[in-house]
C-alpha cells in the first residue's frame, strides 16, 4: 500500500469535476447519471486499496512451500549470474 497516494489523488480528483453536475441547470437529470458514477469510483478505489491487497497477502501466505523454494533458487541463481 505505498503507492496508494496516485489512486487517492485520482479519486478525488474525478469526484471534484463531478460535483459541479450536481448544481445549477439541468442538475436534476445530471444527478440520476453521477450518483453511480461516483459509487463507481469509490468502489474502484476500495478493490484497488484494500480487497486486491487483502487477497493477494493471503494466496502469498497460501502458497505452496516447494514453489517458493524453486523461485528463491531461481532468483538466487539470477543474482549470481549477474555479479562480476
């Protein structure tokens, strides 16, 4: 979650040029269209920071001992291979 900071700034960023839909003429009609739009953002936003983490760290945790095995010997092959 380190780089969270660009998704926040995206979210924010689109509900602030929303808003304005919501006011002024036609604000009726353009309120029926942007109440999903932004339930739209907030839930992409939600997945990306939260549930996608969440569910990677526990397949991570799940894995299968013998594959991680063959790929700490693979990176380790990796980085010898390029030291001079």
């Amino acid at each position: 979650m380190s780089n969270d900071r660009p998704t926040r700034e995206t979210m924010s960023l689109d509900e602030a040029t929303v808003f304005p839909w919501t006011t002024g003429t036609g604000a009726g009609v353009m309120k029926r269209i942007t109440a999903p739009m932004i339930g739209g953002i907030v839930s992409s936003t939600v997945l990306t920071l939260l549930v996608i983490p969440i569910l990677y760290s526990l397949w991570r945790s799940r894995s299968i001992p013998a594959v991680d095995r063959q790929l700490d010997v693979a990176s380790h092959h990796r980085a010898q291979s390029e030291q001079p």
